[in-house]
C-alpha cells in the first residue's frame, strides 16, 4: 500500500490508532508480498495497534510503562509539553531557488503539537533527544538490557535487528531497522540518524532538521559525523 490511507491526510494523526489500521485493509496491495521492498508506515502502525490488542492498554501506555519509563527516556513523548516546545528545534527546507533555507513546520502531524487529541503515531510520531535516543540504543547494542534490567528478550532483539526481506531484495531491513546483519538504525524523516554498530560497539545518534535532505547535499554530512565518531570512540570488540 502507499505511505498512508485516505484517513491519514492531510496529516497522520486525525483518528484513532484503530480506525487508522482498519483504513489499511481497505487499500489494495501495490505489489504481491516478498517481490518488493517499500517503506511502510503502515505495517509500523499494524504492529502498534495489535500491541493495545495484546496488551488491553492504549498503545502509548503500553509504550511508556514497558519501554520509557525503566530506559529513563523521560524527554520521549507524542505530546510534548508546553515547556519542551520552547524547547523544540525548528525544522528548515531549502528556498526554490537553492540559494538559502526557509522555516517549515512538521507536515505530518497536526498542530498544537501538545493537544492530546492528536492520535499516537508509532511510524513517526515521537519527539525525543539525543540523550534519550542513546540509551534506547544501548539497550539494543546489550541485547535487550539496559544497566543490568533486561527490557527485550535477546531472541527478540535478534528478530528486529536481522534482516527479513528476503535473498531476493537488495535492501536489508528488520523489523524497524535497516540492517546488514551486523550495523543496524533507521533513518527519520528529517535527516535524525540512529547508528547501532556491534563490532566496534558503538552508539551514534545524529540528530538534525532538514526536510528535503535526501536530495541535497546535506545528506553527505550524516557519513562524515559517522566517521569522526568512529575516529574518537569506535573500538573493535
């Protein structure tokens, strides 16, 4: 299917998490299964909704009790406060002619960003920090532990972080991971870049506001932050 439903436009977060991944079913297959790779949205939010199936609890819930709250990610929400949106970073684009950047607000979800009724978007629809973000990362690099407490089941770990799509398909993705078996992360919307890589056991969290940088030169700068970190702390298992 494409990247959202009829539901989910203009931005992401209109309905329910529910009402959003029953609009799924009602979209046609693009290509059949294991003949392609495409990003999905969708098939992220699918496995958020039968988590609140599962677990009898909201999807955020579920999230906050099991995950942010024991990583310490107090900072990670869907809703930030009114005090962490003077906080917030801006997001810029490059002007049509190239020869500056202009301001852009988050097109996906809807504005007030704190407003509580805006549906949660387990695709992409957490605001976060950097320090947050390491310490989710470390917790995958242990194998599912984070100072001592184990969060995820190593097989679990495993199953996320190797890749599923198949000898077929070139791109090797996990569930929520791009991977090659070895280095695994995913890429945000904006440019934010998560790096997990086991053989040198290290952690990198890039984090930056460029709508559009796919097809300019920014995104060169993502490889060279991955070089300088690897230069100053990357060591060999």
């Amino acid at each position: 299917m494409s990247f959202r439903s009829d539901m989910e436009t203009p931005t992401l977060d209109l309905e329910t998490l529910a009402a959003r991944v029953r609009s799924y079913a009602a979209m046609p297959l693009e290509f059949q299964p294991d003949t392609k790779y495409q990003y999905s949205n969708a098939g992220i939010n699918t496995a958020g909704r039968l988590i609140e199936v599962v677990s009898g609890m909201p999807y955020e819930q579920f999230l906050d009790q099991r995950l942010l709250q024991p990583l310490g990610m107090t900072e990670t929400t869907f809703w930030p406060t009114p005090a962490q949106l003077t906080r917030l970073a801006k997001s810029y684009r490059a002007t049509k002619d190239k020869s500056d950047i202009e301001e852009t607000p988050i097109d996906q979800l809807r504005y007030p960003l704190d407003d509580r009724t805006r549906g949660p978007v387990p695709a992409g629809g957490l605001f976060s920090t950097a320090a947050d973000m390491g310490r989710f990362g470390q917790m995958i690099l242990n194998g599912g532990t984070f100072t001592g407490r184990r969060l995820l089941s190593e097989a679990a770990v495993r199953e996320m972080t190797r890749k599923q799509t198949g000898e077929s398909i070139d791109q090797g993705y996990g569930y929520g991971f791009h991977t090659n078996n070895v280095n695994f992360g995913h890429v945000g919307h904006y440019g934010t870049n998560l790096s997990i890589d086991s053989i040198h056991g290290m952690v990198t969290v890039y984090m930056v506001q460029n709508a559009g940088w796919r097809n300019e030169d920014g995104a060169k700068i993502h490889p060279a932050f991955h070089q300088a970190a690897m230069d100053a702390f990357g060591k060999a298992k």
